[in-house]
C-alpha cells in the first residue's frame, strides 16, 4: 500500500464522533502509507481539522439543492463522490481506495477495481442499523433501503472490511455474507494524535459524596431517548444504591424538555462546555447510558482516559469488551444494573491503572500498529 485515496462521509470539523474515528484511520494510514490523498466532504464553517499535514486534502462541494438532493435519495445517489472518484483516480498512481463508511463507497467499488485498486471499507457501525434507530424525517427513512443495499454491497465487494467492533465483524457476516467467508477485519478505534491524558496525581475524595457524570451530543436522537428512559428507570436504582450522590449530565445543544426532566430530578445540567476536562477531573466515575444505535460509543473513552471506572448499558458495551468487570461494568436492566453499580463502586483498578488500560488499546500508537499489522497482510 504505497499510493492511497481516502474517500470519506464525515466534515472533518469539530469533535463529533464520526469525525473523530476518521481523523485517527486518516492520520494513521498517512503513518503507513508513502501517499495519501483525501477526498472530504465540505461546507462553508466546516473546514477539516486536525490531519496529518502530509495528507493532501481535497475538498468535495456539494452544489445540489435540497430538492435534487432529495430526488436523489428516492434514486440511490446518496453521497457526492459519483464522478469525483473516477476522475481522481485517472490521475494514475493509486493502488488502494479506502471508503471511510460504506454509503460513501456506493457504487463506487467497482469504479476502484476498475483502475486496478484494491478496496478497503471501514464500516464506524451498522450503517443500517444506526440509520433506522436514528431516523428523523421522511427522507431518513426513504434513504434505509439505499443504506442496506450499499451496506450489503461493500461486505461482498470490497476487498477488506475494517470493523470497530467485534460484535460488528459478526453482525456485517451474519447480515450480508451468510456462508460466503468475507475479509472482515477488527481495528477499534483509537485516538487521531499523540495525545498527553489527563494527570489524575491529585484526584482525591473531596468528601464521601460520590460523583457521577454523562457526557455526550445531548441533541442526538439516540443519546435523548436513552436519557429520558434511563432518568426515569435507572437514576432511582443508582440513588438506591449510592444515596450519597451527585449526578451531572454535560454535552452540547440539550433539549429544554431535558433540561425540565434534569430540574425536577435534582441533576445537574451543564450545556455545551467549552472542555469536558473540568468535568471529567471533577468526577468519580462515569456513566454511558445510551441503549440504542450501532457501533462503538467513542465517549466511554472520554471516562477512561479520564481514569474513570464506566457503567455502561449493554449495547454501548460493544468495542470495551476487554475491560469489562475490571474497568468497565455492563447492565441490560435494574436488577443488573444495581449488581454492576455495587460491583464498579468496589472496583480496585486506581486511575493510574485505568489510564494504563487505555493507552494500551485507544492510543494513537496503538492504533497505528493494529492497523499496520492488518495491512501488510490483506
């Protein structure tokens, strides 16, 4: 892999979860590579941030109005690299194509085959998956069908899948591939640069208040509707467990509905800070409550490399396997829930011991390594 053309579908702007996986496989594919060229998708306010500046990055105006933007979903054109892949690859030179996310490699794999590339495709989640717990407006749901269809086309086509997740790898298989044996690779997700954590010398017991935090885009559909459910049927257990709590919620643009569900349940809400770090430093242990949607949940990241012990429900569990009833402790329901809460305030691991963890698996360095060792051998 000498010569690569990175095609991705997130703006490359500010620190959403998308964004933030892309940057870490761009940036790390421009450790690997000799050339890396980058198509990325843009808008006025948008400008990438934070890649490798040896990358050489082309930005992708999408000049369709919103309703040829919308006549074009019912007709499968559903990203905005049609005619930008080919022409780019008639400059020559190329040897791999990686679509970051499997909508932006529709129709497009072949395109790729055609000139010669291999094919690589990094799928951040189950695309279909996330899409239909995530729907919001009638072209959202028009736009499943495509969604499947491009999901489904880029495990049989490509010549190498890249998952964040284990369950993924098998989801991705059992979904699309059926008996057929497909190149379907684990990479995780790591941190997008060389990163200094957090220093937790001084986190010490203020007092036997134990201080708990969630974190995250309070404004995404899966992210509310897992909070009002878990305020409602988990927030009673913690008290009931751990009486002598705080609970804070923190993240960026929160609903006033939420803000009313926070006031009466005595949370404290803090709208969209310029830094988690305060929070982060502030707290005892940290909290991923969201039951829904695919992939990994990149903010239980955000707890451990603060050297916090996670609870996290089971679906958000997906990608921290390792960790978990050390660092990390999965629920599905109350009952597990009350064990697993119990379990993590007994927990031995210091925060030194779970930023160590961290470094070991979300790390750029890491990340570099696991994707340099599957690279050399597809």
């Amino acid at each position: 892999m000498k010569n690569v053309l990175f095609i991705t579908h997130h703006y490359l702007h500010g620190n959403g979860g998308g964004c933030f996986a892309s940057r870490a496989y761009i940036n790390a594919v421009a450790e690997i590579a000799e050339k890396v060229t980058l198509l990325v998708p843009m808008k006025v306010g948008m400008e990438p941030e934070h890649i490798n500046e040896n990358v050489d990055v082309r930005l992708c105006h999408d000049g369709r109005s919103k309703y040829l933007r919308g006549l074009d979903i019912l007709r499968g054109h559903i990203h905005r690299y049609y005619d930008r892949v080919e022409s780019t690859l008639m400059e020559g030179g190329y040897d791999t194509v990686i679509f970051d996310n499997s909508m932006c490699s529709f129709s497009q794999i072949d395109v790729a085959h055609e000139f010669g590339c291999k094919v690589i495709v990094i799928h951040h989640n189950c695309q279909y998956e996330y899409a239909k717990d995530n729907v919001r407006s009638f072209l959202d749901r028009l736009s499943l069908r495509w969604i499947k269809r491009c999901e489904s086309d880029s495990v049989l086509m490509a010549d190498l899948g890249l998952a964040l997740t284990e369950n993924d790898v098998r989801r991705l298989q059992n979904d699309y591939a059926g008996d057929k044996v497909c190149k379907i690779k684990y990479i995780g997700t790591f941190e997008y640069c060389r990163k200094a954590l957090l220093d937790v010398s001084g986190r010490k017991p203020v007092d036997k208040t134990l201080r708990f935090l969630i974190t995250g885009s309070l404004s995404s559909k899966q992210t509310y509707e897992s909070l009002k459910s878990w305020i409602d049927k988990y927030y009673p257990a913690l008290l009931e467990v751990a009486p002598d709590s705080i609970l804070t919620i923190a993240g960026k643009d929160p609903s006033e509905s939420l803000a009313e569900l926070c006031a009466r349940n005595s949370i404290n809400l803090v709208p969209s800070p310029v830094s988690m770090d305060p929070l982060l430093l502030e707290s005892d242990y940290y909290i991923c409550p969201v039951s829904m949607g695919g992939g990994i949940k990149l903010r239980i990241m955000d707890g451990l490399k603060a050297g916090l012990p996670v609870i996290t429900h089971n679906v958000s569990l997906r990608g921290y396997e390792e960790f978990e009833g050390e660092c990390v402790f999965g629920y599905s329901d109350v009952p597990s829930f009350k064990n697993s809460l119990s379990r993590m305030l007994e927990t031995r691991c210091t925060p030194e011991d779970i930023q160590h963890r961290y470094t070991g698996r979300f790390s750029f360095e890491s990340g570099v390594s696991r994707m340099r060792l599957i690279l050399e051998k597809y």
